[in-house]
C-alpha cells in the first residue's frame, strides 16, 4: 500500500522510500524514513495536497510523491 491511499485520521508506518536521486533524497529530508508513524489530517477539496502529520510537525505532500512512499497500515486502520 501507498501513502496516497491513506483517508483523513489514518494512520501507518512508513515501510520504503521510493523514487531516485533528489526525489529521493528531498523526501528522506523531510522525516519521510523507515519506521516513521503518519497520520493523514487534512486533504484539499480536489485531493491534492494533503497534509501529514509525523515526527511532531505537519507536511503537505502532492499525491505524485505520497505514491513513493511504501507504507504499513496500524492495525484496525485498513480501509
């Protein structure tokens, strides 16, 4: 599953960081690593961007670069 897929209040944990060069490396940047809890707390009326809660601070990420990103669902969370 993607992060992209995500609804608004769930929550995963991030499994790979996708993608190539700067991409990647500006994603890495961000907090977006292995291991890292998320939370989807907003999404715009069109549905992209959306906004991301993680490490203690919000993100806003286009749905082309939450498509990179590999997650794992917590428990009871799955759409």
């Amino acid at each position: 599953m993607t992060l992209n897929e995500l609804r608004i209040g769930q929550q995963a944990t991030i499994v790979a960081v996708g993608g190539s060069g700067a991409l990647r490396r500006r994603l890495l940047d961000m907090g977006l690593t292995p291991n890292t809890r998320i939370m989807v707390r907003k999404m715009a009326p069109m549905g992209d961007p959306i906004e991301l809660h993680l490490r203690g601070y919000e993100l806003t990420l286009r749905l082309e670069d939450a498509q990179k990103i590999e997650i794992r669902p917590d428990e009871g969370e799955r759409a």
